[in-house]
C-alpha cells in the first residue's frame, strides 16, 4: 500500500473531524511545536537520479504536480542485467522540495495524520536522519521512514516481497534514508526562497484569450533556470487538453467555459516554478484549423 494513501482509523483522531480537526490533533499527538529544525535554511533541492544505491536502480518515476511543489516518486528494483522479466519494484522514494522549512514540516505532519495507527519518532528505533523522522518497522525490518532536512521532505517505502523470493530483494531502507540523508547535508544552502536556483516562467500566455469550442490556440512559453539544464515541463489543463505540435504548445477545449491552465517548470533538483493563463472558450463551429 501506497503511505500516502493510508486510510484513517476514526478512533485514532476521532471522528466525524474535518482535514483541520486531524491536522490539529495530529499536532497534539505528535508533539509538533517541540519539533527540532524549524530555524534551518533552505536547501537548494538534490536529484535523486544522481544518488548512488547500488545494487538497486531507479525502475519508473512519477510527478505529483500542487501548488506547494513538486513531488517525486521514484521506485526502484535491483539492477539484475540477467532480468528477463520486468523486475519488480522493491522499494520507493518520495521526495519534495518546498519553498520553507515550515511547509516540510507541515507535510510531514499531513502524511502522519493519514497513518492507521501512530508512528515512532525515529529516534526511538534506531533512526537518525533529517532533522525530524519518524518510522515503522514489520516483521523485523523497517517498512516505512519519513523526515524533513532543512526544507525537503522525504519518504522511503519498502514493498512487501512474497516469499521465498524475500531474501533476494530485501531492501534496508534505513541504510537508503540515511544515504539520501548524507548528501542533503552536503546540499547548498541560502537564506531566503529568493535564493533558491527555481526555474524562471518569464512568459506563459495564450496568443488568443478567448477562442470558440474544439479550436486550437497557441501558448506562448519562456522559461528560463540558472545553469545549463533544461527544466522539466508540465500542465494542469484545467479540463481542456495541451499538447505539443511541431515543437509548440497548444491548448484546446471542446466545451465553451472558462479555463484555468498552469504550466509548471521543475528543475533536476524538484524546485519547481509555477504561472497561470485564462482561456475563455465559447460555442461555435468547429474551426478548421
């Protein structure tokens, strides 16, 4: 089971509750004001790609786009060049880098309140990583571990592996989260979000505001990120559909409404740039463009 889609147990934070009532009590439960590193400076983000976890590889990554960031997910298997079959998956790394120490701590907490039962700080087992972990433990190895370094948010997630295959491709996570750990420390640091190496959105605009039903229009995008790599690029389409044609973007829609696109620009080091368009789309014949 995926941790972030965890299930709550009514009786853990009482129920009925609204998303704030089970955030709060989640403050209580876990002590959230006493948490060290709330003064820590930013960091300027890591790529996961280039962390080193041999003898384990990075299988499939995906990208959960929110107005706090960017967040990725990166599952691993054990690099086997003698698989024949598609290798599964044996553990997974989420890790986001926000724009404020506070708003990692605020996820870490918003991933302990999803939890079906309490989670040990991580201190209590054995863990020293971040600046606050937490951790559970099944069947005698480490199943899950969360914590916050600085402004980044981190989750290791182990798998369940049916036996008798377990053995052959078990995965110390407490070892990987240390691993990730050590070279978050060695990230750069600055002082304010302004100092953070983001990707710049300097344009983002529709050649047209307002266009009829099922009839393309161009986007205009300009971005620009402090070094020489190209940013990622995604859309929220807001309901309409953008795609690529002869290397430009485009929106359409086939219903008439008002449409909200965002584009979001995310360097190798998940910081993340975000600019939004209106679209107003109106009934009328199909253009044949």
């Amino acid at each position: 089971m995926n941790p972030y889609t965890l299930l709550l147990i009514p009786a853990l934070l009482g129920a009925p509750a609204s998303a704030d009532e089970i955030l709060e009590a989640a403050r209580k439960a876990y002590d959230f004001r006493a948490w060290p590193g709330k003064q820590g400076l930013l960091k300027q983000g890591l790529d996961l790609r280039s962390v080193d976890l041999s003898p384990f590889a990075i299988g499939t990554v995906r990208t959960r786009l929110s107005p706090q960031g960017c967040t990725r997910i990166f599952r691993y298997h054990r690099n086997d060049a003698h698989q024949t079959k598609r290798p599964r998956p044996i553990f997974e790394i989420s890790l986001q880098v926000l724009d404020t120490v506070a708003g990692a701590h605020e996820g870490l907490l918003e991933i302990l309140s999803l939890c079906q039962a309490r989670m040990p700080a991580g201190g209590s087992l054995g863990i020293h990583v971040g600046d606050v972990s937490f951790a559970t433990r099944k069947d005698g190895a480490f199943k899950m571990i969360v914590f916050a370094r600085n402004n980044i948010l981190v989750s290791v997630y182990r798998f369940p592996v049916p036996r008798p295959r377990g053995k052959a491709n078990h995965a110390d996570i407490a070892s990987i989260a240390g691993t990730i750990d050590r070279r978050l420390l060695r990230v750069g640091d600055t002082v304010c979000m302004q100092g953070l190496a983001r990707p710049v959105i300097r344009t983002f605009q529709a050649e047209e505001t307002t266009i009829q039903a099922d009839t393309p229009v161009l986007l205009a995008l300009e971005v620009t990120e402090p070094g020489k790599e190209t940013p990622d690029i995604f859309f929220e389409e807001g309901g309409g559909m953008v795609y690529m044609h002869e290397g430009r973007w485009y929106f359409r829609a086939e219903k008439p409404g008002a449409y909200t696109v965002t584009a979001h620009a995310v360097s190798k080091r998940l910081l993340a740039a975000r600019k939004s368009t209106r679209i107003r789309v109106r009934a009328g014949e199909k253009s044949s463009r």
